[in-house]
C-alpha cells in the first residue's frame, strides 16, 4: 500500500498537514508523539518482561492443556454426537 506513494505524493501530505496544523505547532506534535512511542516501547518491553517472570499459574496450564488436548481431537469426534 505504501509502495505507491511517490515523491510527489509524499509532498502534497506534508503540504497539507502543514497547511492544516501550522508550522509553530509540527516541532511540538512531533515531539509529543516521539514521547508517546517512547513510552509505549517501554511499557510493552516492561509487560513482556513481567510474562516471562511470572510461573505459569495453575489456571493458565489448565487453559493450556485444554488448548493441546482440543488440538489433538479429531473432527469426527465433534460430529458424530450430531447425528
């Protein structure tokens, strides 16, 4: 999809986001937007950090087991019940 933004597509954007929010304002937005991408690393790198500390807790290897157990159940098994 953005694989065909050309040059001059890419300039008329600007154009118009400039012309829309102003020049004064740009340095700010982008600021404040690098700080919510800042913030949003690190609180996804401090939630995957906390995954893998914790022990698997007796309702997620139960939730597990039933997941591999369903996984491992033929299609016919659903079915013939039906019938």
């Amino acid at each position: 999809m953005f694989g065909r933004l050309g040059a001059p597509e890419i300039i008329l954007i600007l154009l118009v986001v400039v012309l829309l929010f102003g020049a004064k304002r740009l340095p700010d937005m982008a600021r404040s937007f690098g700080q919510s991408l800042r913030i949003l690393k690190s609180e996804t790198k401090a939630m995957q950090k906390d995954d893998a500390d914790e022990p698997p807790t007796a309702h997620a290897t139960a939730a597990h087991q039933l997941a591999s157990e369903s996984r491992h159940t033929a299609p016919e098994a659903y079915t013939s019940h039906r019938r």
